[in-house]
C-alpha cells in the first residue's frame, strides 16, 4: 500500500512541478512544501497539509495540482474542524482551479465537491473571520526511513514535522540507524512558515570476507582480490553476490544481504574438485608405474649379466646343452623383463602427464554473477586397456 501511495505522491509531484520554473529557488521550495503537504494529507493531518499546500500554492499560483490539492486538503480538514473559514477556502479554491482550468483535468471532481460544499455552507451562518495572531511555523520533512527529528531537544517521530514555533534560532537535528546524522540551525520568522528538508546519508556498511589462501574474491563480478584480504570490502547496503573461486576447487557463489552502516563478516570454505583428486592420483599411479619399471629394469640388467658369465664359457670350449639352455632362458628373460621395464617407464610418463594436464586444466569457472550455481568446465580422465599395453585418455566437455 505504501509504494502504491508514493507512486501517487511522486506523480503528483511530477505533475505539479513540470515545466520551466520562473524561479528555482521558489520552485524548489515549493516543492518541499508540497512533499510535506501529501505526506500530512495520507497521514490524515489536515490542518498540516492545508498549511503545507497554502504556502506552496503562494509560491506558484499557475500549478492547477497544487490548487486542487490545496482544496482538497481543506475540504477534508472542514469534515473535522467544522470551521466555516476553511469551507469558505475550499470553496473559493475549487472555483479558482475551475477558472485556470478551463477544460479537463479534474474539472468533474471539482464540480462535484462544490455541489457538496455549496450545500453544506448554504446550511450555515457565514462569518468572515480573520486571523488576530500570525504565528511562525516550521515544516521539516525527510525521506530518511526510521528518521527522528529533534527540535531544540525533543524529539518526533512522525514526518513531516509541522508546528507553531517561537520566532528565532532554533536547533534541529536528524537522525536515523544506519545513516549519518545531521544538525541545522534554523531562523523562524514570525507569520511565515519555514520549510526544511533534510535528507542523511548512509553509513558505510563493509563486508570481511574469510576464505582459502590464494582464492580470487568477486563481489557482483568485480574482482576484489585474493584471499587473505587486506581490509574488509565496502559497499552499500542491500544484496549482494558474492563468488570465491580458487583452482583444485569447487567455486561457490553466494547471495548476501549487508547490513547498513556495520561489518558483516562471511566465512566460505571450498571443496576440492573431483579432477583434483583424480589427478593426484594419476601421480601415485606414475609412481607406481616408475618404480615398477625400475625393479624391472634392474631385473632385466641381472638376467643379462647371468647370460654374459654363461656365454664367457664358450671361450674355455664347449659347454653342456644345461649351460645352453640356461643361457638362452637367461636371454629371453632379460628381454621379457626389459620389454616390462619399457612399458612400466611409458606408462609412469603417460600418468605423469596426464597428471599434469588434469592438475594445471583443473580451473572451474563460477556461474554468472546472480545465478547463485556453479558453471564449470567438465574434464575427465580415462585408462583404457589395449592389447599388449594401455593408454591414457585425457579430454572435457564445456
């Protein structure tokens, strides 16, 4: 409901004030003036809004919205105080708006409510009263929520403020959680009404971002560093998206609501990536493939020393057929061990490599910034038997 009555209020003011004004400073006061005048009108303070669109309607005489504004304000406050002035005002201002409005605009409302307080001030005596004491008023309005306005020590809450004050200086601060306070002196002058607009600004709200050493930080996709950080980061109140990514783990992207003028801390852990962990063990499996091939290899070396002692023998002559034999299972031992030897070396140096490629490759990119999901890069890797050995297969999908 509340939006719906500051649209409202925002187009009459759209409306009110369009067009080349014939003095800023005026227009602009008018302005505040008439701000405060629909706050007081919603809030069903009459008196006040009357008084608020009087002074605004002073200020620009040629603003039909203001006119009829003025007069509605009056009519409703004559509904409650029942004075005979203000249904003579209401009047005299529908018929002013019907003479600058000489066709359209609000033109049938302003017939129909004449009709309604033409009859009701034909009931009545009419008297023509003056105002005896002119008194000086001050109006203070605010679009600060939560705002506490304090006059010469006391405190109000409710905005606008509309009151008849003493004439001279007076104190009047602003205040309001989260928001910068604000103190002005004032002069009221007696028989006029002082506007007075005071809008804070935010405290600085600030978020501590705790995450792994060497992870990248984004906040709604600036980069604000690595982990550590040095100093928390600032930002303005409100939603925001935060993303950690740091390479071996799975990025994380969060929604954060900061709170205003405070340090909010976040504490993201991140979890290490399944083709990490593929890849460290692709290093054990090339280990074990090296020292494999080395036990092999060394094997290999001693079958070929047995088979050379044996084949020194037939320089002292002819050997026996179990020395030939023996020599020539020596031979086909030492090339089945070095032929084991070679692949167990070939397929540590594929692990190794693809060790390395899952390792270096393994860099998941965060999802768009808002999406609250991570998007990675797919990758993958396979061993595959074939005949006579086996391969490594390393590849991805996006």
């Amino acid at each position: 409901m509340k939006r719906v009555v500051y649209g409202l209020v925002a187009a009459m003011l759209a409306s009110a004030f369009a067009g080349p004004a014939r003095a800023g400073d005026a227009v602009e006061e008018a302005r505040i003036l008439f701000t405060a005048g629909a706050q007081a009108y919603e809030a069903g303070r009459y008196a006040d809004a009357v008084d608020a669109f009087r002074a605004a309607h002073a200020l620009t005489p040629e603003r039909p919205t203001v006119l009829f504004s003025l007069a509605q304000a009056e009519r409703r406050h004559f509904t409650v105080a029942r004075d005979p002035a203000v249904l003579e005002a209401a009047i005299t201002h529908f018929r002013s708006y019907l003479e600058l409005v000489p066709e359209g605009g609000r033109r049938a409302d302003v017939v129909a409510a004449l009709g309604e307080l033409q009859a009701i001030a034909a009931s009545l005596e009419q008297k023509n009263i003056e105002a005896s004491v002119s008194k000086a008023r001050l109006l203070i309005t605010t679009q600060t929520p939560g705002a506490v306005i304090t006059i010469d020590g006391t405190e109000r809450t409710t905005v606008p403020v509309i009151e008849a004050i003493a004439a001279g200086k007076h104190a009047v601060v602003v205040s309001a959680p989260g928001f910068i306070g604000e103190t002005r002196e004032i002069v009221a002058v007696e028989g006029a009404i002082l506007p007075v607009e005071i809008n804070l600004r935010e405290r600085p709200s600030f978020l501590a971002v705790t995450a792994p050493r060497g992870a990248s930080i984004q906040v709604d996709g600036r980069s604000q560093g690595e982990a550590p950080l040095v100093s928390p980061i600032e930002l303005p109140s409100g939603a925001h998206v935060v993303t950690v990514a740091k390479r071996g783990h799975d990025p994380r992207t969060l929604r954060v609501m900061i709170e205003r003028g405070g340090t909010n801390r976040l504490d993201v852990s991140l979890a290490t990536t399944r083709q990490r962990r593929v890849s460290y063990g692709l290093v054990v499996g090339a280990g074990v493939a090296f020292v494999s091939g080395f036990a092999l290899a060394v094997s290999s070396a001693l079958q070929e020393d047995a088979a050379q002692r044996l084949l020194s023998r037939t320089e002292q002559g002819n050997i026996d057929l179990g020395t030939l034999e023996a020599y020539e299972s020596a031979r086909t031992s030492r090339d089945v061990l070095r032929t084991g030897a070679i692949g167990s070396f070939a397929m540590s140096t594929v692990f190794g490599v693809a060790a390395i490629a899952t390792y270096w490759f393994d860099n998941p990119t965060p999802g768009p910034a808002g999406s609250g999901e991570t998007a990675r890069m797919e990758r993958f890797a396979r061993v595959v038997p074939m005949p006579g050995g086996a391969w490594i297969g390393v590849g991805g999908r996006f």
